[in-house]
C-alpha cells in the first residue's frame, strides 16, 4: 500500500492495471487496496471513463514523507551528480538529513546504494564550463512554471520556461517567447543571459510537451544548418586520443576502426567535418605538429602561417 501511495503522489494517477504491473499484484489486488486505503481516510478515488483511472488528491501527502517539490527532496535526485546539484543551488547534505531517513526503507536503500556507487560529474577536464550563474534562477522558474523576463544578448524577452538541458558542460533554457511569431519553441544558452526577474504570473505548461523530443528536435534541425566544410588529414598514432578534443560533430569515431587507411609509419588518414576554415584551422593546431592537414589548400596555408607567426613570436626560425 505504501508503494501504490507513494507511486499515485509522483504520478498524480494511473490504471489499475499500470499498477498492478509495476507492483507485481493483480487488477482485484489494486481495487482491494484502493478501498481500505478509501475507507481508512485516504482520499484515493477511482475515475470512469477513456481517460479514467485511480487517483489521489494532490494535496496529499504521506506522513513523514517531506514534498517531493521541495529542495530536500529534488536534492536526492541529483545526489550522485553534485556538481550539478551546487550548480541548481540544492543541498545533497540536507537531503540526506531529512528526507532519506524519512523514506520507506527500501527506497532509501536503493537512494543511498546509487549514491554511493555512481558519480556523474558534468565537467570537462581541459575547456573551461560556462558561466551558470543564472542557473538557480531559471531552474527556480522551472519547477514554478513561472514566467521570466530576461536580457539575452542585450535584448529583454519574456519567457516561459519549460525546461532545462546540460548538453556536455554547456546549460541550456528551452523555452516560448510570448506575443511572437518566431518559432514556438527557443533554446537559450545560460552563459548568454545577461539578467533574469521571475515574474509573479505563472503559466500553463504545454498539455502535449515533451522535453526529450523537442530538444532531439531542435538539436537536429541546428545540425542540418551547419555549413559542411571538410578536411582531408594525416594524424600520427600518438595523437589519436587528441581527437577527442575535437567537437562531438567532428570528432571521428574512437577508437578509430581497424579499416582506416594508414601510411607506413602508422599516420591514419581521416577527413574530418567542420563548419568553417577558422574553426578549422583553431581546432587543429590544438593538436600540435602530430596532425597535417592535407586538403583543402586554403587550410594548410592558414595553419602553416599560424605556425610561422608562431615561430617569429618565439625567436625560432621558420
């Protein structure tokens, strides 16, 4: 009964018989449950028709459980990524304090094993993250479906946000502009804003929004604006790790497959997409002298006048 409880409050409602699959129960065990639960004065009740099924008012609570809208509670669920956690404005040590005692035992077993044994930290060892001061703000607006005014890239626009993204170290706002005619729904980079006032409206959320789907979607859509400039080079065994330092949309896959094409000395010939010749040539010298660029001409002469520039800069002949 405490787990069809605790399921009916996160989910607001489900079918008799999603419930009895999740619990491992049959249909009649669910409508048992459902009329002591009734009859002890929890008010779960059953709703008729297409789009029926059992439900809970939402205004409760089980005792000794804390909200799960509070901060306690939202912290356990980033207490095996901390650095995302901090970066939220959350506190996995209150939520350790308070809400995991609090638990059933079972779920806070399972809270602590993930806990103890998977850490997610978002941050990458070389390229600095972004700025996230704006973070705790947007996310606050978040979990409120609360309307924010915001200054991006020096222009004031009101928002309703619906989500947040943490794509690599890089956060991200999915959100609608109201009164616009622009596409209904826009990415804001975090690092990009340059002030956010949560306003005291609130909104309503999108009946049919999916987070997952609308990002996939606008992630593809970026990608397929991406101008293709390609570039033929050799890369020394040695360097290959460095690829990774390479964009998610360049970097080649790694390891690099058995098949690849290699000279006599091991250097393995790869033709690698860019958006640009600067971004190009800026993300090849990264890798130092252990990668030529082949192809197209314009590139090797940009990179190589880089490396006599350099060369001059140092005091060392080209």
């Amino acid at each position: 009964m405490v787990e069809l409880l605790v399921r009916l409050q996160i989910r607001g409602g489900a079918s008799a018989t999603e419930l009895a699959e999740a619990l491992e129960v049959s249909v009649r065990t669910i409508y048992r449950d459902v009329e002591a639960l009734s009859g002890a004065g929890v008010p779960v009740y059953t709703e008729v028709g297409r789009n029926g099924g059992i439900r809970i008012d939402p205004s409760y609570r089980i005792a000794g459980l804390p909200r799960l809208d509070t901060a306690e509670a939202r912290g356990v669920l980033f207490a095996a990524v901390p650095a995302i956690a901090a970066q939220l404005g959350f506190d996995t040590a209150v939520a350790d304090r308070t809400l995991l005692p609090a638990m059933e035992r079972r779920s806070e077993t399972a809270a602590r094993v993930v806990r103890d044994r998977l850490l997610v930290e978002p941050t990458h060892w070389i390229a600095p993250p972004d700025d996230p001061s704006a973070l705790a703000d947007i996310a606050q607006a978040v979990w409120e479906s609360r309307e924010v005014r915001l200054t991006y890239r020096g222009k004031d626009l009101e928002v309703q946000p619906l989500g947040l993204i943490l794509k690599g170290y890089t956060w991200y706002l999915l959100g609608r502009t109201r009164h616009s005619d622009e596409r209904p729904f826009r990415l804001f980079r975090l690092s990009r804003i340059d002030n956010v006032e949560a306003l005291v409206h609130r909104f309503d959320r999108p009946v049919e929004f999916n987070l997952a789907a609308t990002w996939t979607q606008l992630r593809e859509t970026f990608l397929e604006s991406i101008p293709d400039y390609f570039v033929t080079v050799r890369i020394a065994p040695a360097a290959e790790p460095l690829l990774q330092l390479l964009d998610k949309v360049t970097r080649p896959e790694l390891p690099l497959p058995a098949d690849v094409v290699r000279d006599e000395h091991g250097w393995a010939r790869l033709s690698l997409r860019f958006d640009r010749l600067d971004n190009a040539a800026r993300h090849l010298l990264r890798l130092g002298a252990e990668v030529e660029v082949l192809d197209p001409p314009e590139l090797r002469q940009a990179v190589a006048d880089t490396m006599v520039r350099l060369a001059t800069l140092y005091g060392a002949s080209p």
